[in-house]
C-alpha cells in the first residue's frame, strides 16, 4: 500500500513551508503504531463524537488514526503547539480550519483519506485541497461519468484505452473533488449540478493516462499524487500562490510516533 519511495521521503521536524510551496504528507492509517492510546488522546471531544457514530471498528479506527496524524502533521508547523492542543474553526463554507491565532501567515490544509491511505495537503495563505480515491470493482464508469462530469472530461476519459481507463477516471475524480475542497465547497455541499460544469483544459484532459499528470485549470494549480498501487490522488492549489515557485509541490512520509 505504500507510495512510491521517491514520492515520500522523511521529514525533517518541523520542515520550512515558505509561501508559494505546498507540502503534502501521507500516511498508512493501517500501521499498527496508529493504535497506540498517546494518538487517541489527540482527539477532541467533536473527533471522538465522530468517531463513535462509525459502526464499523475498521472505520472507526482508520477515521482515528486519520484525525491524530493531521493533529501530528499540524503541530509541525504551529510553533509551541502540541497535537493535542491544536484548536480547530469552521470556515464560511464550513472547511475545518486551524484557529486564527495559531500560525502567521495563517497555516491552510486539507484532509482526505480512503480505505487504509490518509494524505494532508498543508500551505501557508494558500487554499489547498486533496483528494485521495481506492479503486474499486464493477463501478459503471460510463454511467456515473456521463452523470457527474462535464461532457469534455467524460469525450477525453472514454478515449482513454479501457485497461487504463479506471485508472483516469479515479484521476478526474480526485481532480475535480480537489478543486471544490480548496474552493471550500466539496462534493457533498456542491453536488453533481456544479461537478458537471467543471470541465479541465485541453492538456490535462490530452494526458488522463500519464504517468505524471498536472497543471493549471482556472485558478488552481493541479499535481496527481503517487498514494500507492490501486489508488489515485490530486492536490489542488491556488495558482497566483504557487505560480512564482519553480518547484510548488513537497511531500513527506507520516509516521505514528513511537
């Protein structure tokens, strides 16, 4: 399940995130030092509450484990704060944010995680968003395409050939979901009406296949993400924020603490 090891390398402590860069860090929600109660104890009581209404325990866990590595991630960058205290707002749109006297320039992130796999997007004054999608079987991708995506992401993903073709569509997926996230909007609150009129342009749509897959569609910025065999992922991000860095995109391996 692991990612590519050239995708994610150690980090140093608390790593430099000067503006205009974005860092992402990825996780595997199912190692077992994800368990250990000191990652529980991240937890406020609103996360708890969450967790409890999962039925599932596998869920439950991951969902946990997911919360106490963003708290970890955090506090890398909120100088004084441990996980545990990190204090947490809604934004307008309702998108979690860290509280407006942690960090100046404000810390922005984003969370998705998917089966046993978490990613977190993190970037100073910058919108972010990310997604991250297991595949799955006997998904009628024709089907849910033609009812979810603009008519030219749904002409470039049927040309893509039909072996490679859940795989790209998983990447528009994540591609599209990205960008309602760092808008503040996400999937559920925007529906499939506002996904079906955001279309990509020509070039990414040209590459859905590619092994390296990214660039510029309105105003964000879109890198593919490398979360593992049978998974897909984009980050999203503000494209004036990143447009000056010759390099926008950093990424890390989270670790559980020992």
């Amino acid at each position: 399940m692991n990612g590519s090891a050239s995708w994610w390398t150690a980090s140093p402590g608390r790593p430099a995130l000067p503006h205009g860069r974005v860092h992402v860090w990825r996780a595997d929600l199912d190692e077992p030092g994800w368990t250990n109660p000191v990652h529980a104890a991240f937890l406020d009581d609103s996360e708890r509450a969450r967790a409890a209404r999962l039925i599932q325990p596998r869920r439950r866990r991951r969902f946990c484990a997911a919360h106490a590595m963003l708290r970890t991630v955090l506090s890398r960058y909120v100088e004084g704060t441990g996980p545990a205290s990190l204090a947490f707002v809604s934004g307008g749109t309702g998108k979690p944010e860290l509280d407006a006297g942690s960090t100046s320039p404000p810390v922005r992130f984003n969370l998705s995680h998917s089966d046993g796999v978490a990613l977190v997007a993190v970037a100073r004054a910058c919108a972010v968003g990310i997604d991250v999608e297991g595949a799955r079987r006997n998904v009628r991708i024709e089907e849910i395409a033609r009812r979810q995506f603009h008519p030219d992401v749904v002409r470039a993903l049927l040309g893509v050939d039909p072996p490679r073709r859940a795989a790209a569509f998983l990447r528009c997926w994540c591609a599209l979901e990205a960008r309602l996230k760092a808008s503040g909007t996400g999937f559920a609150a925007a529906g499939a009406g506002l996904m079906a009129r955001m279309g990509l342009p020509e070039p990414l749509l040209a590459s859905l296949d590619a092994a390296e897959w990214g660039g510029v569609a309105g105003p964000w910025a879109l890198s593919a993400l490398d979360a593992g065999p049978g998974f897909a992922a984009v980050v999203a991000a503000e494209a004036a924020a990143v447009a000056a860095a010759e390099a926008w995109l950093e990424t890390f391996a989270a670790s559980p603490l020992p």
